[in-house]
C-alpha cells in the first residue's frame, strides 16, 4: 500500500501560471520534505517541515513556496514557473529528525513547463 | 564540503556479476550513509544504510563497505540479476537523521540477462 502519495503524477502547466503539487501520507510521520530532481540528476532538498515549522533550503528560490496545513498533507506551490523549474518534484516523510531514520518517498509528480 | 561523489555514472553488469558502486566525502561531521534504488518513474526507496562505526553491512545480496579513514563507501551487488536495473544514490546526512540528505548523482546499472 502506498505510505507516500504524490499527485498528479504528471503535470503540464503554462509559463507563467501557477501550479500547485500535492503529497498526502499515511505514516503519520513529523517530517514532510520536498525535493527536485532533474534529469539524470540527483535530488535537491527545497525544504521541509518538521510538525508545522517550516525550514527552507538557502538555495531555493523564492519562486518555491510549500504549506503543510495538517500533519497528513502538504503541498508545493510554484508562483510562476520557468523552463527551468521542469523536473521531478518527489515528496518524502520520515519519523524525525533525530537518529538514524528511513525516508520515504512517494513516486514523484514530472512537471513540464510548456 | 557538503558533496558527496558518485561513480561510475552508468554501469552494465551480466547477470550472475557483481556491481560496484563507488562513494567519497569530504564532511567527516557526516553519520549517516544510505543507499537509494530508483527505478524509472518511482520514488527512491531506502536499500541500505550505515553508520561509521561499523566497517561493512550485508542484507542479502547488497553490501556496504565503508572506510572511514579514506571517506569511502561503496555499495556491492552479488548475483546481479536483470530487476536489480535501476539507478542507484549514495546519500549522506549529518546530526544523526535523514535531514537534509546530501545525494551522489547517482549510478544507471544496467543488469544484462
């Protein structure tokens, strides 16, 4: 059974025009991340929460906005996507912080930007 | 400081080999070493991890081999067979959690029948 849910998995939005990624989980996990992954590349963190504190990357741009309005849901909000922002966006939980903890990570919404 | 190095890129393997995946660190505040399998359109999913103190660790045919002192860790897949294609990350974390994981770019491995 899904523990991690992303949707849509595949996303076509506009230039310009603000799209919305959502991620739900059933794991009940404090920890809730948001990270891009290009082509061939590796996963970058955006942010993340921890419950309801949210902590954002030093290198995410302020284009990158994320909500988390209860422990089960949070979602990542592009305000005006560029060619640039098309990638896999992935969504992962993990129980804390503290210790050696498992991530786990739902199967990704592809964004293009056309 | 905050990279972690991954090789090779891509790797093809027969079936019944053995695939090496290589990993190297700077940041010795680093504590903790997974390793990820992604297969096409998924999620990465958790296959192994370690921690410094211990030198290697085996689940079934995937192996960890870890050297503190050269900042390398490396993953082993024995009897690569065919559903073992997928592209594989090293990651590392520091603080003790899988906060802010630090990817490699990760390696294809192609797995020949």
């Amino acid at each position: 059974d899904a523990m991690v849910i992303q949707n849509p998995r595949y996303q076509v939005t506009q230039f310009g025009k603000p799209v919305t990624l959502s991620c739900s989980q059933t794991l009940n996990h404090n920890v809730m991340y948001w990270y891009q992954q290009k082509s061939s590349q590796a996963p970058k963190l955006l942010f993340h929460y921890y419950d309801k504190d949210f902590n954002n990357e030093a290198d995410t741009p302020d284009n990158f906005q994320s909500r988390r309005p209860n422990t089960s849901f949070c979602f990542l909000d592009i305000r005006s996507p560029g060619l640039g922002d098309a990638a896999m966006y992935l969504c992962a939980t993990s129980r804390d912080l503290a210790g050696s903890v498992e991530a786990f990570f739902g199967q990704g919404t592809r964004l293009t930007v056309v | 400081q905050q990279q972690v190095k991954q090789s090779p890129q891509s790797l093809i393997v027969q079936k019944g080999g053995i695939s090496i995946i290589n990993c190297a660190y700077e940041n010795t505040a680093f504590d903790y070493f997974p390793w990820y399998q992604q297969f096409p359109g998924k999620g990465p999913a958790l296959l192994i991890a370690i921690r410094p103190d211990v030198s290697e660790k085996k689940e079934g045919r995937f192996t960890i081999s870890f050297n503190k002192s050269a900042k390398q860790f490396s993953l082993h897949i024995m009897d690569s067979q065919p559903g073992d294609s997928a592209t594989y990350f090293c990651a590392a974390s520091m603080g003790g959690g899988s906060e802010k994981l630090v990817f490699g770019k990760g390696t294809k491995l192609t797995v020949n029948p």
